[in-house]
C-alpha cells in the first residue's frame, strides 16, 4: 500500500495533527515519513532595503524552518516514528508546487497535510496550498482538518 508519505508543515497546530495522523499510518503500514518544510520566497518581493541584507533574512527563515523541522521529528519520534526531514525553498513557484515538486524528487506515494478548513473570504484573501495540492497531485492526499 503506501510505503512513502510525504508531510508539509508550517509550523502550526494543524499541521501537527496532520503529521500526527501520518504517523500513525506509517506504523501501520511500516511507511517511511519525509517531513517537509517549504520556505515561500514571496518574502523577497516585497522590499527589504530598510532592514539589511537580504541574505540575513534568508538565514533566519532558514533557522525557522529548521526549528519547525526539529520539533516536527521530535513529535514523529514520540509517536514511534522516525522520520526524514527536507528544507526546501519555493524559488519562483508556489509552496503547493514545491511540495508538488518534492512528490516526484522523493518520491512519494501519499501526501498527508494539515488544513485549516477556511471558507468564504479568508479562503479567497489567504487562498489555500492544501486545495492546490489536493487538485494537482499525482498521488493520493489525506486531509486532516482541525476540529472544532
């Protein structure tokens, strides 16, 4: 069955629930588990002239990304779960199109995602990489949406 689950995370609660879920899968099915965390260059188009060098902020986002990363493998491991962890940055593509992307490079064969489950106009203004990534995946996607 699936043997690779691929697992995005920001950082949030609900992204952890959605890793959370993965794990479980994964001891069910013996999977392997790549946590991933996607860093969105749409920072750099806005201007930072005021604040330093852009490479600064670039490094911190890095450190960010590798924190989330570290707590992220720390909650797979309590779960059992000793999963993979990959930093990728979104350079001139969307974060739905660099997990997309990373599906292939891996390659995965179920991506499990957090989802906030917005609605009405958050959806609109904040759009959705879940939603995009559920439309254009090549494999199966497990949405696991936050109660409540």
């Amino acid at each position: 069955m699936y043997k690779r689950i691929l697992v995005p995370t920001d950082g949030s609660s609900t992204a952890g629930q959605g890793l959370a879920e993965a794990c479980k899968l994964a001891q069910a099915l013996g999977a392997q588990v790549r946590i991933l965390y996607v860093i969105d260059n749409k920072v750099f188009q806005a201007d930072f002239s005021g604040f330093g060098n852009v490479a600064d902020v670039l490094q911190t986002l890095r450190e960010g990304g590798d924190a989330i990363l570290s707590e992220a493998a720390a909650l797979a491991a309590r779960c059992g779960v000793n999963a993979e962890c990959r930093l990728s940055e979104a350079v001139n593509i969307t974060v739905a199109n660099a997990i997309l992307h990373e599906v292939g490079n891996w390659p995965a064969d179920l991506i499990v995602m957090g989802t906030h489950g917005r609605k009405g106009l958050s959806h609109l203004v904040m759009g959705s990489e879940a939603e995009t990534v559920l439309r254009a995946s090549p494999v199966p996607v497990l949405l696991v949406r936050r109660p409540g």
